[in-house]
C-alpha cells in the first residue's frame, strides 16, 4: 500500500494519508511503516475534525512529522462500517511557486490572464478532486487489510509485553507471525543456553522442523545484525546452502548486543517480499527483540532471587514464596505433605579443621546428592549456612520416614576428598513434621520440623527423629542423649 500511495502522490504532486475516525494514521505516503506505528494521533488536526463533523476540511500548516507547511485537505469516507479520513497535502511552496508565474502572466493581460486563472483553478480543483475520489477507490480495496495489520503488529507488541516467560513469548509468535506479513512460511530459532546453537521453537507452513538447529555463525543477518534476504543469486546464509529453495528473508532477534535468536520468512507461493512486507518484518524483529531480552533478564533474575548461588539449590525465599502452593496441591489431592530439615553434624568443627574452601566443597557435594535422591516432585532448599530442607509429597508418614533414613545413610557412606586430602566422614541429622499432622502454613511446619532437629542432635546425632518421644531401649542406635543440645 506504501508504495501505491507513493507512486499516486507522485503522480499528483501531493502527499497523501489515509486517518481512522479515532485519529491513527493508517497509511502516509511520505511515512515507512516504522513511523506510522509512532505517528502522532490526528484527532484533534483542524482539517480532520472538520471532515468527520461537514464531510470535509481545510486547513494551513506545518507538518510536525516533515517540517513542510502543507494546505491539508481531507474528505470522510465510510468503508466496510468503518468512517475513514482520506487526507491530501500540497506543499505550499510549490503554491506560492504557481502563484508568483501566474501573476507574471497577469502582467501580460489582465482579461486573459483572469481567463487563464480560472481555468487552472478549475483544472487544478478538478484533477485534485479526480486524484483524491481516484486514490480513495484504489486505497479502498487495502484498508481493510492495512488496518489489520496495524492491528496486529499492536496486539502483538501488547501480548508480547505481559508475557511472564520466553515460553509465553514463543507462543504468542507463533500465533502472530503467520499473519504478519500474512502468506508466508517461517519459523522462530531461539539460543540455546549455551549460546553455541539456534534451535527452532515454533514454525509454521512445513518448511522448517521443530526442534532442528543450526549454528548462529551460518546466518549473515545475525553477523551483519541487519534482515538479510538470501536468494539464488545473492549472498545465500550457509544454513541454506543445501536446500532447493534459498528465498528466505532472515530477520535477526538482537538486543542491547545480546543474541537471541532469528526469525527465518518466506512466500507460500514463492513470490518476492515487497517494501511493505519487509518494513513489517524489521519491526515485528524489533518488537520481539525487546520483549525477549526483557523476558530473559526477568528470568535470570528470579533464577538468582530464588536460588542458592552456591550450590544450585532453592533458597530459602523460594521455599516462603512457594510452600503455599505446595500445601495447597496437597489439600486438592487430598495427601500428606512433609518438610525434612536436616543439618550437617559438627560443620563448624570440620570448617575449622579443613577450612572454608572444603566446607564449601561439602555443601556443593551434599546439594548434588540431594539432588541425585529426590523425585521429581520433591524439592530440596538451602535454607542457610549447613542447613537444608526437603518438600516430600505423595508420600504416607511410614514412607517419608524411609526415604529420610535412605539419605542419612547415604551421606554417612560418602567419601569425600578435597585437594587430595581425605575429609573424614559426614554425617546429617534431621526432623520431620507434616502437613495436616503438623500445621497448616511453614511457620508451623517449620517449627516442630526445627525441634526435632534439635532432638535428633541432642540424641547423639546422625539420625531422624519424627517426633520428640523416643524409645532409646528399642533403637540400639540411640546413645545416651545429651542434656543440652547443641546443633552443630
């Protein structure tokens, strides 16, 4: 449409805009798609609230956009229910121009140079009025599908802005893309984590496979961070040197200098990307770019907010933050729910005796443990120093006792070495308390859970203790317990 409104704005020497009864320009003939999603609102132009209130309107100045004085003249229109502003511009210079040559021709004569003036203005109003009534039937036909996709490329920057996650985004493309530009094939490359591959998330149209992947150094929009229009006798990208068709226009998704990933475009019917199409492309590139380098420093920083950067584990945060959600799962299914806090016996001794690095070392150890253990329901946190907790559900109190003695055994059997040197044994102990059994929220979990701990290591440590009522007759185990407990 961009084009057309050019080529006919040449032809009548006047720039031509096409306005929505709301005031968003549609369609400039002097204006790239870029700027027309940026373009003021022109409700409040003398000329436009003229023309929605008699039909027409007329009015005299400087273009805001162009810095050009322009006699605006703009005409209502309906089209398809919808009341359109059809909007034609002349520069006053090239008037002013007309003007000084017809009062030279005056001096000639003033019968026939007022003859003459007539005319013209006659002629003039008249080819104005028949390129106007001609531009509206020609432009008549696209509004409709030019308006949709304003539409579109708005909905798309909304729903792209309050996705919560790169996997929301990648959805939203996926809808919004096979109609932006419309008939074409195409598909979404996302970096992997590594940063060394594409992988292709979302495609449509059969050309590409989900999941395939391709090395981000075989894409020249990516090395030159422009669109890049691979065709058979151009500068073809290296991922598409072994297929048949090499007409892909390669939109990069780059932000703040960071890669993300590429949006690969081509025609159904193997036709070429027109003007309009490629604007649509660079912005659509844009708008995505943006969204996703927010969504990806959202992630990363929930990832740091709610995770132990030592060993990897859930923090402490992420176990207040989401322990509601799993007491809830627990209620909807109606089963038990259990937290196991277990603590590393005498790991301020062993810090002293081995250092700081070692203990270190411990914790990253113990925390892979846990995580080698565990279902993929459970859940392990670090919730500070050498303490850790473990959210079991699923499981009845019988079972959650089993699988707590099945890890105290197994970092009794650890054998560590740090730097060479042997680190000795490591020994847990733990409490163990329950959801209803025990409380309704973590503060009233936590806390039978913390005393318990404090009994299993008042008991002579390395052991669980459920409950605070032991039979230390019946557990051969049990050494004498201590008066005082101290956990360390």
């Amino acid at each position: 449409m961009q084009s057309e409104i050019g080529r006919l704005a040449e032809n009548v020497g006047s720039r031509i805009t096409i306005i929505s009864e709301s005031g968003i320009v549609l369609a400039d003939s002097d204006m790239s798609v870029y700027q027309l999603l940026n373009a003021d609102n022109h409700a409040e132009r003398s000329e436009v609230r003229a023309a929605l209130e008699t039909g027409t309107g007329v009015s005299e100045r400087s273009s805001p956009t162009l810095g050009v004085d322009y006699l605006y003249y703009a005409v209502r229109f309906e089209r398809a229910g919808e009341t359109l502003i059809s909007r034609v511009a002349v520069d006053l210079e090239s008037l002013y121009l007309q003007q000084t040559r017809l009062r030279q021709l005056l001096t000639i004569g003033m019968v026939f140079g007022i003859a003459l003036v007539g005319l013209i203005t006659f002629s003039l109003a008249r080819a104005l009025a028949r390129s106007v009534e001609h531009s509206r039937k020609r432009l008549e036909a696209r509004v409709t599908e030019r308006t949709a996709t304003l539409r579109q490329l708005q909905e798309l920057g909304t729903l792209l802005a309050v996705c919560n996650s790169l996997s929301e985004a990648s959805e939203v493309l996926a809808v919004q893309l096979p109609q932006l530009p419309p008939g074409t094939r195409g598909a979404l490359s996302l970096m992997n984590n590594s940063r060394d591959m594409m992988i292709v998330e979302q495609e449509w149209g059969g050309r590409w496979t989900k999941g395939s992947f391709v090395s981000p150094g075989s894409c020249w929009s990516l090395r030159k961070n422009s669109m890049h229009w691979s065709e058979d006798n151009s500068l073809v990208c290296d991922h598409l040197k072994d297929e048949a068709d090499k007409d892909v226009l390669c939109v990069p998704l780059i932000a703040q200098g960071d890669i993300l990933g590429v949006i690969h475009l081509c025609q159904k019917a193997g036709g070429a990307f027109g003007n309009m199409e490629l604007e649509i492309a660079q912005a659509i590139g844009k708008e995505a770019a943006i969204a996703l380098s927010n969504l990806n420093l959202r992630e990363t920083l929930e990832q740091q907010a709610l995770h132990d950067p030592l060993t990897g584990l859930h923090n402490r945060r992420f176990l207040e933050e989401k322990f509601d959600t799993f007491i809830e799962k627990a209620t909807r299914a109606d089963q038990n729910f259990w937290l196991l806090v277990v603590d590393i016996d005498h790991f301020k001794t062993y810090n002293d005796k081995y250092g700081h690095d070692a203990g270190d070392f411990v914790l990253v150890e113990l925390a892979t443990l846990f995580r080698k253990s565990i279902r993929n329901s459970f859940t392990a946190c670090r919730l500070g120093g050498e303490e850790f907790a473990l959210l079991l559900p699923d499981l009845d109190e019988a079972k959650a006792l089993e699988f707590a003695e099945q890890l105290r055994r197994s970092v009794e059997n650890m054998r560590l070495r740090f730097e060479g040197q042997p680190l000795g044994q490591i020994t847990i102990s733990g409490g163990l308390a329950g959801f209803p059994k025990d409380g309704s929220n973590l503060s009233s979990i936590l806390r039978p859970a913390d005393e318990r701990l404090y009994h299993a290591k008042g008991l002579g440590r390395n052991r669980i203790c459920k409950d605070l009522l032991v039979d230390e007759l019946t557990d051969p185990r049990f050494s004498q317990p201590a008066k005082t407990a101290q956990r360390h």
